[in-house]
C-alpha cells in the first residue's frame, strides 16, 4: 500500500537540500500504479562516480549519508497526575523526577514521525510508534494490524526469512522497493496491535513467578508453557512475556526491534536492513542512510528513550467495580478464566521504589496455551503454531478490536473464539445467561 505518506516523503527526499544538490539521477521507474511520480524528479540519488562492479545495476546505488537525527530542543511540560484519578497515559506513580523526565522525553519519541533523511524505510509499517499504539492514550493498542506470512509444510514451519519473512513491511520509501507476500507463502496471518501500559511492572516480574504459573498436572485442561528467549540486549535468557507468543522478554529489545521492523531505522541491535523480499539489489536502490541509523554519538538512542518511556507508563487504571461488575468478577472465577488470565503477580525487590514488590494487576499468567483453533500457525521461538500467550486483560476498555489478529470486535466474540486448553472455561461461559453475560463483560470493561 502506497499512501499519502509516502508522497510526503518523496517530497521531502525531494526538498532535502543534500539530495537535491546531487547530480541528475536516474529517472525514478516502477510508480506506474501509484499515480503521476511527484515532481521534481529526484527520487534516485544518482550515481556518485562507482566503479563498475560485478551487478550491473548496483552502479545505481546512492551514496549513503549519515542520519540526520535531529533532537528536540525543549522538554515538554511534566505530567500531572492527579492519583485520585489516574488516566490512560500517566507514568508510573512514584517515579524520581529524573525517571520523570526520561518518561517525557521518551514520550516525545515514541510519537515522532521518522523520515527518510533519519533512515525510515526503505521498506517500514507506520512511520512512528504511536502510529500503532494510540487507543485510550499514547501507548494504546491500535485497529492497525501488521501481516505475518510463512509456509507450511509436512517438515513445519517456515517464516520464509529469505524472502522477507516473516513480518510483512508493507509501504515503502519508494515504490519500486515495496514488499509483497510471496507466492511461496502459504499462511498470511494479522497481528493485531498491544498496549504498551505497565510494560516496566511487567518486566519487572521475577521469571520464577511467571514458571510457578506452569500446572504439573493439568486444572480444566489447562496447563501453560514458558517461552524462554535470549534477549538481543542482555544476552540472558529469560522468561519472554512481551507480543502475543511471548516472543520478546525486554522493553528494550522490543524497542530495538520495533525500529528496525515497523519503521527500517536500524540500531545497534538491530544493525541490518530488511531487503525487501529479501532482495538486495533493490535495497541498495532505495537505501540512502548509512547503519545503524538510531545511533547518536553521545547520549541516549531513540530506541532507548522510547524503552524507558513504555517502562515508565504506568498500567492502564481500573475502575472501581459496580454492583452488576462484581457480580461478573465471581462469573469470571468460576468459569475458570483465571486459570490463564491470573488476576495479579508481583514484581521482585528492587532498589527502584517504583518497581519494588508491586502488585501487577495485568489478568495474564504470561503462558503460553495451546488455544487450538484459535492459534495462528506461526512459530516464533517455543511457541508452538497453536500457542499463544494469554492476553493480559486489563485496559479491554480501550484496546479493541480482540485476539491476536483483531477479528473479535465485542468480547463475546473474542471468549467463544477460545478453544484448546481454553474449552472448558469457554463452554462454561457459553452456558452462561444473557444477563451473565452482560456482567461478566462488566467486569472486564472494568479491569
Ligand atoms: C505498523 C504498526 C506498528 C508500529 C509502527 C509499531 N508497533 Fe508495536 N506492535 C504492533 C503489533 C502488531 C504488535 C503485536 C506484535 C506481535 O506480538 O507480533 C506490537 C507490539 C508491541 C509491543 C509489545 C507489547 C506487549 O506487551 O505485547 C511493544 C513493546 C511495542 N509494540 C513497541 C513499539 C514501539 C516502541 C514502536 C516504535 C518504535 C512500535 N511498537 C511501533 C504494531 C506496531
Ligand atoms: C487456557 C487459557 C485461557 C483461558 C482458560 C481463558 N483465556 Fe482468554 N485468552 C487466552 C489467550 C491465549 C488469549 C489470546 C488469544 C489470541 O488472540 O490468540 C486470550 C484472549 C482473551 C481475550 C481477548 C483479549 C485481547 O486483548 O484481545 C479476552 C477478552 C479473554 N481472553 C477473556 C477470557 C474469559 C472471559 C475467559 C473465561 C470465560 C477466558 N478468557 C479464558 C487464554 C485463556
């Protein structure tokens, strides 16, 4: 999909004075279906003088420039809570004023808009975070799914890595550079947006409480899995409990990765760019910034600011419960969803006030379950095609669309989806009348 961002882009490519003084480039091709090509025409940087190599075409290849990064020049004013009536978007309670103020400029990241010239793309999702992550407050779920494909055969599966798999980038800095789904793929799947509230008190949870989850002999049918991930940051490996499979264990890795992913700014961690479909020649036509692209000189990365503003925010605040909501709440513990959707856990002692033996209300027991029907096919470290992480609940106010690709739009429709170890309980619900229903729903609108 080519929007109207991407002109914008092409403009701006357009009107950055360092291209722009380069010599006559080669005219852009390839923009036949994406309307008349914005004027002027200089999409291409030309060719500096290259040697003539082996690949014909690579001659096209623009010289790349460094990033251009720009930082802000003011701080945006400090939130202000009130604690009697906490918001969607708040940080934490009890953070230092130097936790405060990392809290704000992460903020200011986590909803800048990335361009070309700072090394967005060449092939990207959104051109910001909060693009993606903006219902109920900045840090949000989202309607916007991104797409994962694979194959799948009789040996398992495949996320297709040579050909760009498996996370779909589907816009581009230039429409010759776009990726689609190969045909080699044979499952292509939605992912649905996830909040980003409470990320740090989650963290924050010891491994061993999220493996206490784990049932030796199974309650209902339900027993649970970790999702045990080396993280890209520490090199340790813990207990995952971030993405729908569990697939990431730290704020900061997912920060690292989501830059490099959602919006092809490369990092330390992340020091490669995504060829689209896994073809080099057409990412050294379209790739302009030199790597790592996030990677100031002094001071933090974006990356990093971005981390410690999804670690700062706090959880989404709950409301206190109506009669008819905790009527619901007893629905809820006896058709044995807590069995996944564990009310609360704890955080470990920590030396930082903020994070230190905390309740975390989050309705998740961080497990992996086999949900049968429901899973979605892909394979992502220990988790299994059928296997997904329970859904933290809280915050369901202002996070639908549901499940792991957004088909539910009411939670009916997300509880009957569940299946596998989650039959039981779903039945149980099933069987409850309408006006259960409604308070159980209550209930979770509350959480
Ligand atoms: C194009 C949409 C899109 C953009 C842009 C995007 N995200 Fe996401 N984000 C998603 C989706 C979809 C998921 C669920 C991913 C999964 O589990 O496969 C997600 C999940 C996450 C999670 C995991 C939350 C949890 O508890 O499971 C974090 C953290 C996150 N994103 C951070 C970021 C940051 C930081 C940025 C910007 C650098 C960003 N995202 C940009 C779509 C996006
Ligand atoms: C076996 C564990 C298990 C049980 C039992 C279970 N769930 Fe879930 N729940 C999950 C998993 C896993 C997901 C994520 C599914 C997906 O989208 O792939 C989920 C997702 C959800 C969602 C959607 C959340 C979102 O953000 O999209 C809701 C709502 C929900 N569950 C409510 C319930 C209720 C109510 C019950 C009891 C009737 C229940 N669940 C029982 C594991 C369970």
């Amino acid at each position: 999909m080519i929007t109207a961002r991407l002109i914008g882009t092409l403009a701006l490519i357009a009107a950055a004075t360092q291209l722009a003084a380069a010599p006559t480039p080669p005219p852009a091709t390839g923009g036949a279906n994406n309307g008349p090509a914005p004027a002027p025409m200089k999409l291409t940087p030309a060719p500096a003088p290259v040697k003539r190599t082996v690949e014909p075409d690579a001659q096209f290849a623009p010289v790349k420039k460094p990033a251009l990064r720009p930082q802000p020049l003011f701080r945006p004013a400090m939130p202000r809570m009130n604690p009697a009536k906490p918001l969607f978007g708040d940080p934490l309670p009890g953070l230092t004023t130097a936790q405060l103020e990392l809290f704000v400029d992460g903020k200011v990241d986590f909803e800048k808009s990335e361009d070309v010239e700072g090394g967005l793309g060449p092939i990207f999702n959104e051109s910001s975070c909060v693009a993606c992550h903006s219902s109920g407050a900045t840090g949000g779920a989202s309607p916007r799914n991104v797409t994962r494909f694979g194959r799948v055969t009789s040996a398992g599966f495949d996320g297709l890595d040579a050909l760009g798999g498996s996370l779909l980038q589907d816009q581009a800095i230039l429409p010759d550079a776009i990726e689609l789904v190969p045909l080699e793929a044979n499952l292509v799947v939605k992912r649905n947006s996830t909040p980003v509230f409470g990320l740090g008190l989650m963290e924050a949870i010891p491994d061993a409480a999220i493996i206490a989850n784990v049932r030796k002999q199974p309650v209902d049918g339900v027993k649970g899995k970790v999702n045990m991930i080396t993280d890209v940051v520490s090199g340790q490996t813990r207990v995952g409990r971030f993405g729908w499979k569990a697939q990431q264990t730290s704020v900061l890795a997912f920060a690292a990765d989501a830059y490099a992913n959602e919006m092809g700014v490369t990092n330390r961690f992340f020091p490669t760019e995504n060829a689209p479909n896994g073809d080099a020649e057409k990412l050294a036509k379209s790739d302009f910034v030199l790597d790592p692209e996030d990677a100031p000189a002094t001071g933090l990365a974006d990356f990093e600011k971005v981390a410690n503003f999804m670690k700062f925010l706090a959880p989404p605040p709950g409301v206190k419960l109506t009669p008819t909501a905790a009527a619901g709440q007893q629905l809820f513990m006896a058709a044995g969803c807590a069995l996944c959707h564990v009310p609360s856990m704890q955080t470990g002692p920590s030396k930082d006030p903020a994070f230190d033996r905390k309740e975390v209300r989050l309705f998740s027991d961080l497990l992996l379950h086999d949900m049968g029907s429901l899973g979605d096919g892909i394979v992502q470290a220990q988790a299994g095609p059928r296997e997904m992480r329970t859904a933290p609940l809280w915050g369901l106010r202002v996070s639908a669309p549901y499940l792991h690709d957004g088909r539910a739009t009411t939670l009916d429709a997300a509880i009957a989806a569940h299946d596998g170890e989650a039959k039981v309980s779903r039945d149980r619900y099933l069987k409850l009348t309408p006006a259960q229903k409604k308070q159980l729903s209550e209930f979770l609108l509350s959480i």
